[in-house]
C-alpha cells in the first residue's frame, strides 16, 4: 500500500526518501523551478512540491497540469510557507496520466449542478472529497454506535413481495417482457415483486429473535417528488428493539443523532471546518447547540395547535388530522422551537399500519424527528404487538392479511412490545455537512427523469 499524503503531512519528523502518488491540483512556474501541489483525496489538503529545473522528468513539467496523475519522489522538509508544516522538494518526477485543457476542474466555483453533470469527476473536488469521506467515516460511526451497543446487523432483502409503508411508491422488480398475456405467475418470483422501501418488516423479525437489531442498506422509492430531500434511491439506517415503547425509541434516535454529530467532529476536524467555511456558516454553531441541548419533545396535536396560532402564512395550510408539510415541520424545528424537535402520536389514519395504536383509539405511537435546515430526517413507531388489533389495523388499512401472515404470527407467538426507527442516512449527511440538495451527498444520485452513472 501506498502512504497517501494525509500520512505524509501528519510527519513528526523531516524524511529523506517520500513516494507520492497522486493528481496535480495546480503548477505555478518561476525561473527555474515550479511549485506543484497535489492531492489524492485522503484529506483535504494538498502537499505542495517544490520542483528544482535540474530534477530528473523536468523536461516534461508542462505536462504536469491540473487533472494529470503523478508520481513524485523527494525530502519532506518544513515549509516555510503560511499553513503548511510540510513541504516536498522532488527529486524525480513522473508523469502518470495526462489531463489536456479540456478537464472540467480547471477553475474553482463551479456551481453543484454542473458538478453533477460530471459526478465522475466531482469527487476530485475539495468539496466533493470533504463529503464523501465524511459518508465513509459515518457509515462506519452508524456501525460502531450499534455494535459497540450490542446491536445485531441484520441483511434484509432488496427485492420483497410486501410494502411497508403502503405508500405504493414501489418499484416493480420483473423479468416479464411486457406482453398482453404475462402474469404475475410468470414472473421470476412466481409473484410480483419490488425493491424495498424499508427492511422494517423482516427487522422486526429480527427483533423478536435477537431482541436489538439493525440494517443498513440501500432502500426505494419511486416517489415522483423533485425536492431537494427526496432521491428515489438513499441508504436507511433501522434500527429495531424488542421490549421497547415509544420513549424508549424516541431516546434512541436522539442519542444516535448526537452521537453521528459527535463522531463527525471528531473524526473529521478539516472536513467539518471546511464546511462551516465555505458551505454553511452557522454549521458549527448548529452542531454545537444540538449536541449540548436535550431535542424537545411534543405530541401531533400540540405542534399542530402551535402551527395554527402562528399566524405564520404557509403555501400548504395547516390542515388538522393530516400529514405535516415539510414547510410545517422546518417551522417548528428553526423558527419556534429553535431546536431539533420530536414529533410524536400521530392521527391514525395518516400512518401505516404497523404502528402501535394509542388508548384513545384516533392516535398511534408514530415519532419523527425534525432537525433544522431539513425537516424529517428520522421517521419511527412503537409496533402493534396485539394480535387483534393489528387485524383491525390491516382491514383499516385494506391489506391482504395472507401476505402479511409471517408478521402476525410474531404477535401470535412471545409477542413482545417493540419499537424501532429509521433514519436517512442522506439527509443526515446534509444535516451535518450544511449541503442543501440530497444529490450533492450521495454519490450517484437517483431522481426522477435521472440515472446517470
Ligand atoms: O419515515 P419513513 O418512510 O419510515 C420508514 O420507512 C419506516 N419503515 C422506518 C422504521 O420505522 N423502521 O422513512 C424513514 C426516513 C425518513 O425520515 C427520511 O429521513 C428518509 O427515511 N427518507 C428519504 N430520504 C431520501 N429520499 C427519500 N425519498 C426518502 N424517504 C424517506
Ligand atoms: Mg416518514
């Protein structure tokens, strides 16, 4: 392996002999010698290489232009220069892979959508690098919070015959061609099938086996809502708990939440730095305020009563008994409560059928968590553990309940209450990084009329 130039600018002391292998960001010239600075996305600085004229491979140094791919050998010394402990002074130079004047990245403040024009370049790209490593050191926090906790890691499939949400924003998962006398028979499963909106339902499996779990992956939707939150392809974090209620779920969110924000203030100082300069001034502010103040924490009907006396003009109005827009809750969390905020006991007839129905019969024990600059970034539910009432749940929500046997009978057999929730794991990245569209965190993005790459 390689060292990469985060190691060699972490250096305690000068070295004699350095191999770095990477892209040139820029070249300046003087007489008799250029400056190059490199940088091969293991951090977000670059090393500057000072490169004498009499340094073999000089001959070919303008070659060396923004986008090329380079292989540098020299002495690590101090620099001299501001903001930079390290420099390298070449010894050889070699020219790896040109970059003609047709590279995209020549200048800097391109704006995110031409970036995602070139997604295969982008991550190239200061800010570009700064999120998607920030996605792969999240990942591995999501795992170590719930491992470090004992919790199971759970595969559920990507290709299911039953849909969680009943929101009917699947995508049909076939091999038929198309012709008038298919049928679902037919098909490769032998039923008709889709990918996944949520591993939930075999999590609560899971669950009811290991007693806490989690999944991790990949889920669907073929929502047709252009927004900036909304990608028909994002990664869901679900986590499930047996001998579990509302509160018990509603302390795990917040925790997971504070802990993701922590470990990202941690583990990535520059990149959050970074993006506190230059994508989201308040950024850290944000953070800070998040993680030293406990979430707040108010029932459907109170935040509804809130929003109604706010005198506040919304383009959707505030509608009792149904769903909340994303301008409601964005109210609640930046201008009222000033804090991320806990949504929870929704009206019945707007949640899924899993959900735990509350004493009052008009209520279940949904929770959202609202966060600043997002919205919804958390959406969970203690689960109907009783038998009867799960029945009377799927009639009133008109589902089959042959398809949806496996999953009576765990409220048939130890039934336990249980509780779970799911986060998204791009709008999290948003949250933390202060990036305000969803394609910008995620490296391909999926949308509606939208699957380059
Ligand atoms: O609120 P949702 O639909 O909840 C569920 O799917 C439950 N089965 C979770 C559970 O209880 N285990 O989705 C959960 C979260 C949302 O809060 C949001 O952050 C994210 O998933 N999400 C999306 N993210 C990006 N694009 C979309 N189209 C999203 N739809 C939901
Ligand atoms: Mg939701």
């Amino acid at each position: 392996m390689r060292t990469l130039i985060k190691h060699i600018l972490a250096a305690t002391e000068p070295n004699d002999s350095v191999v770095v292998k990477a892209w040139v960001r820029t070249r300046r010239d003087s007489k008799g010698f250029s400056f190059l600075e490199l940088n091969d996305g293991s951090c977000l600085a670059n090393l500057q290489c000072v490169v004498d004229a009499a340094t073999p491979g000089y001959e070919h140094i303008l070659q060396f232009t923004t986008g090329a791919s380079a292989i540098v050998t020299g002495k690590l010394v101090p620099s001299p220069a501001q903001g930079q402990k390290w420099e390298l002074h070449a010894t050889k130079l070699e020219l790896i892979g040109i970059a003609d004047a047709t590279y995209p990245l020549q200048k800097k403040g391109h704006t995110p959508e031409f970036m995602r024009s070139i997604a295969h370049l982008r991550p190239r790209s200061n800010l570009y690098g700064a999120i998607f490593r920030l996605r792969s050191k999240l990942a591995f926090a999501v795992h170590e919070f719930f491992q470090s906790r004992d919790f199971v890691y759970v595969h559920t499939p990507i290709i299911t015959a039953s849909d969680c949400e009943g929101a009917g924003e699947m995508f049909r998962v076939t091999t038929l061609k198309g012709k008038p006398d298919d049928k679902p028979e037919h098909d490769f499963f032998g039923k008709k099938t889709y990918l996944t909106v949520s591993g939930q339902l075999e999590g609560e499996i899971f669950a009811c086996a290991l007693s806490n779990i989690y999944t991790f992956g990949p889920t669907f939707r073929a929502e047709n809502s252009n927004t900036a939150r909304h990608a028909a392809e994002f990664w869901m974090i679900e986590p499930e708990m047996a001998f579990c209620d509302l509160a018990g779920d509603m302390d795990l969110a917040e925790l997971f939440i504070k802990s993701l924000a922590k470990y990202a203030l941690e583990h990535c100082p520059e990149d959050m730095a970074f993006f506190g300069k230059f994508v989201d001034k308040g950024l850290n502010e944000r953070l800070k305020f998040v993680l030293e103040r406990p979430f707040v924490r108010v029932p459907y009907a109170d935040a509804v009563d809130i929003l109604l006396k706010s005198g506040k003009k919304f383009e959707y109005p505030v509608a009792p008994g149904q769903n909340l827009q994303s301008e409601h809750e964005r109210f609640l969390t930046e201008e009222h409560f000033k804090s991320p905020t806990t949504v929870f006991n929704y009206p019945r007839a707007i949640k899924p059928f899993y959900m735990r129905v509350n004493d009052d019969g008009q209520t279940v024990t949904a929770m959202d968590v609202l966060v600043p600059g997002i919205g919804e970034v958390i959406g969970g539910a203690q689960r109907e553990e009783r038998p009867d009432i799960l029945a009377a749940q799927m009639a009133f929500h008109q589902l089959t309940p042959a398809d949806y046997s496996w999953y009576a009978d765990l409220r048939k057999y130890g039934t336990v209450p249980h509780a779970g929730f799911g986060l998204g794991f791009e709008r999290l990245l948003m949250f933390l990084s202060g990036v305000s569209n969803i394609r910008d965190v995620i490296p391909f993005a999926r949308t509606p009329g939208s699957a380059e790459f």
